[in-house]
C-alpha cells in the first residue's frame, strides 16, 4: 500500500480562517467530532481524505493521547483544528496551484495527472486529461450567471416558465408508462423531473456543446471553487476510464452533460440504467429522467410528500441546485405539471 502524506491536527498555530473550512472536509471530519467535549470520540484514530485530487491520512487524538505536541483550543474546538488540516495541504510542497487564467494550466495537468496516474486512474483517462485545454468560456460563464439574482417571477419568465409547463402537461401524458415506472421505483412525481428536464435542456433539445473534460478541468485549476471541481474531475476520470465518458463528450459550459445536465461526481453516484437496456446514457431521456429522480431520492425525497418551500421534499429540490430562485421556479412550475 503506498504512504500516504501525513498531517497531525494538534499543531501550533493561533489562527485558521473559518472560510477554509471545505465542503468535502466538512462531510469527513465533523461527524468525528464529540459536540461536549470539542474533540475526537476516541483518544487515537485516523481516517483518510482527500483534498486537490491527493490523499492524506489524519490523525485524531484527545488531549493527552499526543503527550508531545500542545493541542491548540480555540472559540471553534474541532472546527480550529480541521481549518488548519486544510491549510496545511493546501500549501504542501509539490501540489500545483490553482490559477485565474491560463498561464499556468498546463503545469498544474501534469502534476495533476502524475497525482492521478498515482491514485489508480488508467491510462485512457489520463490521456483525455492531458488533452484537455484551458476554456476561457467556461471562465467567463462561471463569472456571469446574472439570471440568478432576478426576482422569482423575472426568472420564471426569463426561462420560459409558462412553455415548460404548457409542453410538460403534453410530455408528461405522451410518456406516461415511464413516468409511472419512475414513481413507482423512486418515489418521486412527473412534475418537478419534467421542470428540471425543461429549465436545464428545453427537454434534451441542446444539452450543450463545450468540452466535458476541459470545461471541468479548468473549473478545478480555477482558483474559485478548486475543491469541488477537484472531485467532479476525479470522478470525470473515472468515468472515462469505464467508458460512460470520452475526451470527445461534450455538454454544457461547466461540464454538466445529458439531458437534464449531470455533472461527473453525480453520474457516479445517482446515474441509473431508466430504459433497461443494461447501460447507463444520459443523452437519453429514459436514463436521464430516472437518474434525476435517483439523485432527488439520493438527497432525501419522501414518497407521496410535497415539495413546494416548506415542505417536506424542498429540500430535496434545492440539493439539484444552490440558487433559490431555480429551487422555488422548479417547484412551481413541477405543481403546474402535476396538477
């Protein structure tokens, strides 16, 4: 088994910004933590994470059980000690860093290939990294989702609310065996998977025509969101690596493909076979509608529940997307379909 690098949480240091706290760090680490005594539950355990595409091993140990290294307490107990975790890989030696434009991308693929290469990742996925180039219009679109900060009802009619849910009653009644099939297998309703289907693709009429792997590439050498981008093309790699993805796949402008727009990290997760024909193939509308369906499941759906804001599957909803005028325009435009 390869090393691993190594960090010990109880460290020195006064100060660690609360902001470095990551969402992948977050899931790992704090279900560890004991809430009364702010600190690990047993007085000596490691697990293994990873941050920027590399694995490191953590080490937890209670006051005491480190008899030679202070253990640093702080107004945030275990959430001090993780924020500092990340600042140290962040800043190891040899990791390639991020960048906002280009000059520095292609150093940052080959150090991010040598990492994969050295992870496990076959040589077909590396490959289709190291075609992969640098997209200035995947920059500029992450910098300008302005539609985002409308009013709900600009928004709603900026998308073209009103045609998705006209066109959705017609899709919902022509398709209505595989609706049923969904809803019986996954709990979950034709409404909001019809809206998704309609607001991210116009029903799978353009899903896209940007470079999968590079438009998620450079979101992971981007120095914007580098952590959760990192995964989306860990998982990218690997996709390509079993054949559901290409260096050819194209899609939308952040890497998201199929009709109904899943990015790399979901597909692994949540992409289901819809149609029964043994594969999965979100280009199709079977695979694609089943595999939403999956992820609302995934992310706590309730069979038979609501899912406008307050109730129980909202929740569900805003797991798809962050912006709360997409979660509220998809549960209204879904209630409009279902009836």
């Amino acid at each position: 088994m390869q090393n691993k690098p190594h960090i010990d949480l109880h460290a020195v240091v006064r100060q660690a910004p609360r902001q470095m706290l990551t969402h992948a760090l977050t899931l790992k680490l704090i279900p560890k933590w004991d809430r009364r005594s702010r600190a690990p539950f047993s007085s000596f355990s490691q697990t293994s994470l990873r941050v920027r595409g590399r694995k490191w091993l953590v080490t937890f140990c209670r006051q005491g059980g480190c008899p030679t290294i202070p253990v640093v307490r702080g107004a945030w107990g275990g959430s001090l000690l993780i924020a500092l975790a990340l600042q140290m890989i962040a800043g190891s030696a040899g990791a390639a860093p991020c960048g906002n434009t280009g000059g520095g991308f292609e150093a940052w693929k080959r150090n991010f290939a040598a990492e994969a290469r050295a992870n496990g990742t076959g040589a077909k996925a590396i490959s289709a990294l190291m075609g992969t180039r640098y997209s200035s219009g995947t920059i500029a679109a992450d910098r300008s989702q302005k539609s985002f900060r409308l009013s709900l009802d600009a928004f709603i009619a900026k998308r073209g609310g009103a045609a998705i849910a006209a066109k959705g009653k017609s899709l919902k009644a022509a398709n209505a065996a595989l609706f049923a099939s969904i809803e019986k297998r996954f709990g979950v309703p034709p409404g909001p998977l019809i809206a998704i289907w309609g607001m991210e693709t116009g029903f799978g009429a353009f899903t896209g025509n940007q470079n999968t792997l590079s438009a998620i590439a450079t979101l992971a050498y981007d120095c914007r969101r580098p952590e959760y981008f990192t995964e989306h093309l860990n998982a990218a790699l690997k996709l390509v690596d079993r054949g559901i993805l290409s260096a050819s796949t194209r899609g939308a402008m952040h890497g998201e493909v199929g009709q109904t727009q899943f990015l790399p990290k979901s597909i692994l997760l949540y992409g289901v076979d819809g149609d029964g024909n043994g594969s999965v193939n979100l280009n199709t509308k079977a695979d694609a509608l089943a595999s939403t369906a999956n992820f609302l499941k995934g992310h706590g759906w309730v069979r038979g529940a609501g899912y406008q804001p307050g109730q129980p599957n909202f929740s569900a909803i805003q797991g798809w997307n962050a912006a709360g005028v997409y979660e509220k325009a998809i549960a209204i435009i879904g209630k409009q379909i279902d009836g």
